[in-house]
C-alpha cells in the first residue's frame, strides 16, 4: 500500500513499516550503499520552504521582530 510520507508503494501492512522511507519511524532510511537514491531525496530536491531562507537569516544574525531605523534628511 501508499506510504504517507514518502508516497511510495512500499508500506507492509502486516510489519507497519514502509520499506523506502522506514515510516512511522521519527528518521528517515538511508544508507551510504546507495548514493543514488540519497540524491533523489536529500535536502533540496523539494521546496526547501525553511532552508532556502536560511543564509540570510544567518548574515543577519537571526535578528526578528526588529523594523529599519527611518533616515532623517
């Protein structure tokens, strides 16, 4: 059946495990004999809706909450 984590249809119904992406388990599976597939779904291959902010929040010192001093003339 479909996995709901990694959409695969990998999931054993009698062990409760997917066998691509190792669901319900908190980490995902991946090993280092197959460089492939860790290619296929490492970071950066979806959105990144978090990641992809990440070096300008760093440049700036993860400072929040903060507004741009006015210039005076």
């Amino acid at each position: 059946t479909l996995c709901v984590r990694c959409g695969k249809s990998s999931f054993h119904i009698q062990k409760g495990i997917c066998a691509s992406c190792g669901y319900p388990g908190s980490k995902m599976r991946r090993y280092q004999w197959s460089k492939k597939a860790l290619r296929r779904r490492t970071e950066g291959t979806g959105r990144m809706g978090h990641m992809k902010s990440l070096p300008r929040r760093f440049k700036n010192g993860f400072r929040e909450g903060t507004s741009a001093k006015k210039v005076k003339n």
